[in-house]
C-alpha cells in the first residue's frame, strides 16, 4: 500500500499565515502536521509516500519534509497545477499510485484515533474503499455519509438538510476502482471536482465500500480556532519528550503543558498552560496561555491569550493587567507601545502579508 497526502490548498482561512508557508507546515505540538502525518503512514508501514503541491508552496513544503530518508519513508512531491478540488488533487497522483491500494490523508488534518481498521478491507480486497467517519453536531459542513443495514447507501457533500451526523473524516483507503470513477466527474455547482461524488459512483456500480466509525477527537487545521484546539489536544495527550524545560526559578513559572524549543529564552514570565514556543524566540515579562510562538518572535510586556505569533513578530508594552488579550500576528509583524500606537507596516511587513490583529480580553 501506498500514501498520498493531499498539501496543495490555499489555506485562505488561516491568511495572514499561510501568505508565508503551506497550511501543512503550521506547528502543532511543536511538529508541522506534514511532519505528523508523514510518521504516522510510516508508523503504519506505508513507507512510499507521495504529497500533492501547489506551484506556489510546494518549495517550502519540500525543505521542510526532503526525501523522508530521516523518516523511513521514501517521499515523492508531485504537483497539482490548478486548484479544482479533492478528487483533482488525486488524479494529480495517478503516476504515482497506479494500480496500487492507497491510504489519502489530507494535509491539514489531525486525526487521533487508529488507522488499521480503516485500510484493512481494502487491503484484503474486500472493498473498493473505505471510509473514516464521525459524528459531528454541524454535519453541514462536512461530506456526510448515510447507513443503513449497516452499509454505506447515499453520501452527500455538504448538504443543506443531511440525512445524517456521520462525517466523512480526513482519511481514505481506495483501490484501482477510483481512478475510473474520478475520470468521470464532471465539476460541481463549486466549479471542483468533488472526491465525494467519485465516492459516490462507486456506490451506484454495485460497489462495496467499507466504514469505521471514530469517537477520538479529529481536527481541521483550517481555522485559527481550529487550530488552537489541535494544539491543545496533542499537547495534553501527547507530550513532547524532547522540550527544553523552561527553568523555573523565581522569575518564571510554568504551568504545563508547555512546549518550549531548546533555542528559546523565556525571562520573568508565566506561561501555560498549553503553549507552543518556537526556535530562537524570546518571552520577556509575559504571561501567555493557550497560544502558539512560531520562530523568532520577540515578546515583551504581553498578555496573551488563544493568540497565534508568526515568524520573526517583535510585540511589545501591551501589557493591560490583568485582562488578557488575543494576538492574531503574521510574520514579521510589529506592534509596540498600545494596540492603537503607530505601527510602520511598511518597515514590518510586506505589502501583501497583513499585520493580522490584537484583541483585548473585553473583546474576544
């Protein structure tokens, strides 16, 4: 069996962010999810793994990932030249699979739960695919799949009254029988090509796909918020081993879980519970909960909570006792003084990137 990873979306939600890097590498629980994702096929013994890219980001991605030699993975970068959606980001895969079954993980998802039972039936050819699902309170959302008798009948994508709670997760097993399928889509009212739809008519040729149904938390890192939320699960459930620890003397108290890079400082400070803090960055009399500090951000005098740091922000004297406030701050943004003070954005970001924005605590 082989692994395609799905890395070629915009991530236009989590924009200013993903002006500067893929969706796939944004850090969760210190590690950028491609990273997770990439182990966790191997973890399963799914060691060729190809990653579907944009023309725009996919440089980026591979700097990141290389060869999956560190990995024990063989990793092949494959592009996908327009956006028209899940089932054309597959087809962009074909060379790579062929006729092989393969296990599709999307890249900017999290998903806790066991896999094995997920792939086993296409493995033994016992289905044409298999799908992940979840309840889910706003299946709206999200692909839906309707059972009866304990089999897959009807599968919908976001539909406007849904037959039912089950979401389609981000994680799929499929054998050759797709590729015929995805060939015969036509664009939906979305204009894309839905991998939903493709699912679908294999249902109407009579063929039997199989389903697990998963009650451990799955996220979509497609959202600040969702974000936050992965974060805050893998850190409380799966700590990093290999986390500086923060020296806890009389000027800095930590309230785990906290991951903190070994190249970072952190001065006079309370941090935790539930913080990320990047390589090379700095936390000067501060006190920040719940928050993620990617590489080379500077931090000073700051009250910060739910807040999301880019690369290389320098924030500073925001400092409202007390009440604390929400930080949404691309890279290499600068904010000094008040949230109300002169910000040269010019100097601090490129025109295209967006300062993002600062919430006080009465606010958010």
């Amino acid at each position: 069996m082989k692994g395609l990873i799905l890395c070629a979306g915009q991530g236009t939600r989590l924009q200013p962010f993903t002006f500067t890097r893929a969706k796939c590498l944004m850090p969760v629980n210190g590690e950028p999810i491609i990273i997770s994702t990439v182990k966790r096929m191997v973890e399963m013994g799914i060691t060729e793994i190809g990653i579907v890219v944009n023309e725009s980001q996919g440089e980026n991605i591979q700097e990141t990932v290389g060869n999956g030699e560190k990995m024990g993975a063989s990793i092949t970068y494959i592009l996908q030249k327009r956006a028209l959606g899940l089932a054309d980001a597959v087809r962009s895969g074909y060379a790579f699979i062929q006729s092989e079954p393969f296990l599709l993980m999307l890249g900017d998802n999290i998903i806790a739960g066991p896999l094995e039972k997920l792939v086993q039936s296409v493995v033994l050819g016992e289905a044409s695919a298999s799908l992940l699902l979840a309840p889910v309170d706003n299946p709206s959302m999200f692909g839906i799949a309707s059972i009866e008798d304990n089999k897959i009948v009807e599968l919908a994508e976001k539909p406007q009254k849904p037959n039912s709670n089950l979401a389609i997760v981000g994680a799929y097993a499929f054998n050759k029988d797709i590729w015929s399928m995805i060939d015969g889509l036509v664009p939906s009212a979305r204009g894309e090509y839905e991998l939903t739809d493709a699912i679908q008519l294999l249902l109407r040729q009579g063929k039997r796909i199989a389903y697990s149904i998963t009650t451990d938390p799955f996220f979509d890192i497609g959202t600040y918020d969702g974000w936050l939320k992965a974060n805050r699960y893998l850190m409380g459930h799966a700590p990093r081993s290999d986390s500086n620890a923060i020296e806890q003397g009389t000027d800095v108290q930590v309230i785990p879980p906290v991951f903190c890079h070994p190249t970072a400082k952190v001065y006079q400070s309370v941090i935790g519970p539930y913080v990320y803090i990047g390589p090379g960055s700095i936390v000067n009399h501060c006190k920040i909960e719940n928050s993620i500090l990617m590489e080379n951000t500077r931090l000073s005098n700051i009250n910060a909570i739910d807040s999301l740091f880019g690369a290389n922000v320098n924030c500073s004297d925001l400092t409202i006792p007390d009440k604390p406030s929400q930080f949404i701050l691309g890279d290499k943004s600068l904010v000094h003084t008040s949230i109300t003070s002169h910000v040269n954005a010019q100097d601090a970001v490129p025109a295209d990137m967006g300062l993002g924005e600062a919430k006080s605590g009465a606010d958010s």
